[in-house]
C-alpha cells in the first residue's frame, strides 16, 4: 500500500513551515515599525479628529433621536437631516433596517455608497448609550434605554400643562420670596416642576411654598399610567407573579393590601341580634426581594417599549461620513518623522529581500530537477524520474512526478497493446472480404447468393467492431450522450429475450426472462437494451446446448422490482462453461477473451464486456461478475433508481 505522507510531515520540517516562519518574521518587524511610526506621528491627530467626529456624532445621533421620540414616523426628516449636515459639514444619512432610503444630505446626482456598517441604529426605544447626549429629565428610571422624550401618552394637553405652569410659576414665585432662588423647569411630557438652585428641596420645608403640590397626576397621567400598569402586570402573570402598584415616577414598592380568602361567614338577618360576621383579615403588603425588583423592572421596560411603540418612529439606520469618503483629515510629516519611515522601509525591505533570496535558492534547486525531468519525457525517454531529497511539500512533489511518469509508461504500454489489438480485429473481416473479393475477380468463386451473404457477414463484422470502438471512444471521452425516459424493464428484458431468441434456439439455449413486479426505470433505453444485449449474446455464445440463460429484475432493497428501491438490479445468469475465479477481474477490460484459442467468429471481438461497463457507468450504476467454472456465470448490472439525471421512478 502506497504511504499517504502528506499528513506526516512535521510543520517544522515542511517548506510550507519555513515559509511561514520567514514570513511571520518579516511581518512582525514591519508591524512594529509601522506601529511604532504611527503611535509616534499620528497619536496626537487621531485623537484630536475622533474626539470633534464623537461630539459631532453624539449630537447628530442626538438629535435625530429626539425626532424619533416625538414622531411616529419618518416623514419630514429631511429637513433636520439637511440642518445637521450643513451644521457638522459631514453627510448624513438614514435608512429604513433593510437599507431603504429615508434621507440623505449627499448632493451629488448620484450619491456614493454607504457603508457595509451603519454608525448607529436610531430607536427611541433601545437608546445607544455610548453616542446618546441622555438628558437626566423625563420618565422611566436610569438603567433604562428608553430615550426621556417619547412620552407618547403621557404628553399632557394644553390645558393641563397651563394649569400645572400656573402652580409651578406660584411656587416658584414663593420660594423667590423666602430667598431661595427657584426656576420652572418643563420636561418632555409638558410638566413642569420647580428647581430650587443648589437642588436642595429640605430648604423649602420649613417655609409655605409647598412643591408638593405638582405631585399628582393629571387625569391625562392617570390613564397612561393605567395602561401602563396593566401591561407590566400582564406580563408578570405570564411569569407567574403577583401584580404591581406603579407610582408616578414609575417606581414601585410596598405592595398592595390584599384580603385574605377564608371560610363564608351567614349573613345576619333583619333583627338578628348576633354581632354581625367580622371584615375579612387583610394581608400585609408583601415585600419585594432582589429577584422580584429586578422582573418588576424587566416587565416594566417592555410594557414601556410596548405603550411607545405606536408613538415613535420605526428604528432606522444612521450613517456619517464625509462626502469625498475620507474620515481624517490628513497631516504633514516633518523632516525627521518622514526619515524615520524612510528608514523603518528601507530596514523591511532589506529584511525582505534577503529571506526572500535565502527561501527561494533553497525552493529553486529541486524545482530546475523535476524541470529537467520534464522535458526529458518529452524528448521521449519513456520514464524520467527524480531524486527525491525530502519529506517536504518539494520531496512530495518529486514523488508525485515519479509516480506520473511510472503511470504514463504503463498507459503508453496499454496504448501500444490496444493499437495491436484494433489492428488484429480489423485486419481479419478485412483479409476475408478482399480474399473473397479477389477470388472472384480472378473466377475462382462465383458471386451467389451465399458469396455476397458471406462478404455482408464480414462487412457486419467490421461495422460492429467499428461501433464498439466509436463507443468506448465516446465513453472515454465523456461524451456518450443520453437520451433518459421512462423505461419499463420487463418490457425491455421480453424485448432483448426476443432479439435474440433466434440465436438460443440455434444454439439449443432456453432464453427465459424473470421480470417480477413491473415498473418505471429512468435510462436510455437504446443504451439499456445494447448493455443488456451483450450480457445475453455472450451468455448465449458460452452456454452449450441444453444449459439456459435466465434474464432477472428486482429492486435490491426490497428483494424485487418495485417503485422506491435503491437500485434496480438487472441480472443475467447462464448454465454455461463459467470463468476462472483467476479471470473474474480482466473480464470486462478490452479485447480480453477468457480462451485465446477461439476464433473471433466465436469468441467475439473482446469489446462487448467492456462497453456494457461503460454504459453501466454512464448511467450512474455499475456491473460485476461472478461465476463458479463449469456451472455457470452471472453478470449483474445495478442502476439506480432514480435514473441517471436525477429522475426518479414512476409506475
């Protein structure tokens, strides 16, 4: 057995590991330079460029963010995006997930490409923390992502802000009063609240400008705030947990006083004088541990992102970038940072230059060796082989090239013997038909009736050994064409039985054919009848009178024919002379005849084997041979069921 060493050879010891070993060498100095040149020259620039691009990116995403939180959609965003280009002088751009357009500050006629990445993705409702300028003002608690300006329902009309404005102006007015500087502060959601400056509200406690009373909610915070408790207890209970109480803040705590269920008590009749059934125990509010806040804020941000959702705009994709592409801005290098990478260069390149000399001598040598060999087999030395000094990817290629020129030798031999044998087939029909012919030029036959019969009997000869040739020629070359359509295979079988029927019974061979259930193969069945054809002509040919030649069709899965077997199974069985066990393997290769002593007249051209091979080949199957010497043969075609193109069976 041929040693596989392509998977033996050490990393160490292959070219392809010196190679890499060079290579990482050469790498490594060109990054440190290169790294070490732009850490030195480049630092300070790059910082002062990303810095101005974050600012100007985290007000772009900004803004943007802000629309998105105050509209339900898209529509109208030019405008803002135009403002933001020409306010940071970069392109803006916005589209939809799938990369649909929504609006672009590019003024070129046809704007470049964006990006394969999009700078950010802007939603309102999942807030990139690292770009977003978040103010501190607004609902929700301060580990949620929800941007502070998309209120949606608890945006209160203009009456409830002007009477909320009118209590917050008095108390701001009276703090004013006492001495404690105070200002109205309005949020996203129209309410205003006073801001004492130095943001210590225990100094108005002791005055009577209560801030309490901004506290309550409006009817309008009431009925989102319903809402939005009923979704975040929905979605507790899916969890299997306990409902929620959500302040204004939406915070929560204490629980709810809840009853306790307990047994029915009679209800006291008009004048009863019993004392009347005691109210029902009250459970404590309940306290929340670590794992119950942290659902209640889970449940509380999605019921949140859910209420939103029809208030703000779809997310959408931003991208910012410079018209012309670039993304720095680019420097002069002084004398001594441009002689520096002068040198870094010039360093790498010697380095290169002299790993790349040392690696290719050694490469180059057993190359020019395998090169010599070359052209000494093409300047005809039958077999031309070379040193082989390694076990390197070189010594396996050297290996190889023995191993090719070895095979050519022996296909030249094969080549040389299959010429003889075509030349041997050929020359006979043609000796006989021009001896024949001969003989009657020169009236020694006479051209009857059984001289023209004899001379068509050699020109049928040679044309079927010319046919054989033309079909393994095609087969060899790939180009045996076929025509699939169903086929049904006991009606081929009869028909083969049939063809040849008139030869068994010459010969004294009872034909027989065992089809089984009838079915639907996919082949050729021009192809099919010819494969068969030469399995039934040479089972007939070596059966002497009295044996019998049995034609078979089953599915090899189900033990016989039927629609969804595997493989359909053709066999053709005689009562013949049988082939040595020491024969079994040359029987389908070319001119081949188990007994060279036959004639060509019974022993055939040795070519039918060989195209029944081919054939089964062709037809995405295969044949075999099996057969015990002086009780018979059996030859075996297996084609799949599902034809040669895909096609599958079909009764």
């Amino acid at each position: 057995m041929r040693r596989d060493r392509s998977s033996r050879v050490p990393l160490r010891r292959s070219l392809l590991g010196r190679l890499l070993g060079v290579s990482a060498l050469v790498a490594a100095c060109s990054v440190a330079a290169t790294a070490w040149l732009a850490v030195q020259t480049t630092s300070g620039a790059i910082r002062q460029e990303q810095g101005q691009n974050l600012a100007a990116d985290a007000r772009i995403y900004d803004t943007l963010l802000g629309y998105a939180a105050r509209h339900p959609t898209w529509d109208g965003v030019d405008a803002t995006v135009r403002e933001l280009a020409e306010q940071s002088g970069r392109r803006v751009a916005l589209t939809t997930q799938s990369r649909q357009p929504l609006a672009d500050s590019a003024t070129a006629a046809t704007p470049p490409a964006l990006p394969p990445e999009a700078s950010a993705v802007v939603d309102p409702l999942s807030v990139d923390t690292v770009l977003a300028a978040r103010s501190t003002e607004g609902q929700g608690t301060a580990a949620d992502r929800i941007d502070p300006r998309a209120v949606g329902p608890f945006l209160l009309p203009a009456a409830e802000r002007s009477a909320l404005r009118r209590t917050a102006d008095r108390q701001a007015v009276c703090l004013n009063r006492v001495g404690i500087a105070a200002d109205v502060v309005v949020g996203p959601s129209g309410r205003p609240r006073v801001q004492m400056v130095g943001n210590d509200p225990e100094r108005a406690l002791g005055t009577r400008c209560d801030p309490s009373d901004l506290d309550s909610p409006t009817r309008t915070e009431k009925k989102a705030l319903t809402a939005l408790n009923g979704l975040a207890d929905a979605c507790l209970k899916r969890q299997g947990r306990g409902e929620v109480r959500l302040n204004q803040d939406l915070s929560w705590g204490g629980g709810v006083a809840v009853p306790v269920p307990g047994p029915a008590r009679p209800t006291p009749l008009p004048g009863d004088a019993r004392e009347a059934a005691p109210a029902p125990a009250v459970e404590p509010p309940r306290e929340f541990t670590g794992e119950d806040d942290r659902a209640i804020a889970s449940c509380v941000g999605t019921a949140r992102s859910e209420q939103l959702s029809s208030y703000v705009a779809s997310p959408a994709l931003l991208f910012i970038g410079d018209e012309g592409g670039a993304t720095v801005p680019g420097f002069d290098l002084s004398p001594a940072n441009t002689a520096k990478i002068a040198g870094a260069a010039a360093l790498v390149l010697a380095l290169t230059v002299g790993a790349s000399v040392l690696a290719g001598a050694r490469l180059v040598r057993p190359l020019h060796a395998l090169t010599g060999a070359a052209q000494r087999m093409r300047d005809g030395q039958e077999h031309a082989s070379v040193p082989v000094s390694g076990d390197d990817e070189i010594g396996r290629l050297a290996a190889a090239f023995n191993d090719m020129s070895a095979h050519r030798a022996r296909l030249e031999e094969q080549r040389k013997a299959m010429v003889s044998d075509v030349a041997h087939e050929l020359r006979t029909p043609l000796s006989n038909i021009r001896g024949w012919l001969e003989a009657a030029q020169d009236g020694l036959a006479d051209p009857d009736p059984a001289f023209v019969s004899s001379l068509l009997e050699e020109a049928v000869q040679l044309q079927h050994i010319i046919d054989d040739l033309q079909d393994l020629a095609a087969a060899d070359a790939g180009v045996l064409r076929l025509h699939p359509e169903p086929v049904r295979v006991g009606e081929l079988l009869s028909q083969v039985a049939a063809a040849h029927q008139a030869r068994a019974e010459t010969a004294g061979v009872t034909l027989t054919v065992e089809a089984g259930a009838v079915a639907i193969l996919p082949a050729d069945p021009v192809r099919l009848r010819q494969a068969v054809g030469n399995l039934v002509s040479n089972a007939v040919r070596h059966t002497p009178a009295g044996g019998r030649v049995t034609l078979r069709a089953y599915g090899e899965e189900a033990g016989r024919l039927s629609e969804g077997a595997g493989e359909v199974v053709i066999e053709v069985a005689d009562t013949g002379t049988g082939i040595p066990a020491g024969d079994l393997r040359n029987v389908f290769d070319r001119f081949w005849r188990a007994e060279k002593s036959r004639s060509r007249r019974t022993g055939g051209s040795g070519l039918g084997l060989a195209i029944v091979r081919k054939l089964a080949e062709a037809h995405g199957g295969s044949v075999s041979a099996t057969s015990t010497e002086g009780e018979g043969s059996a030859f075996t075609l297996r084609l799949p069921a599902s034809g040669p193109d895909g096609m599958t069976t079909a009764s």
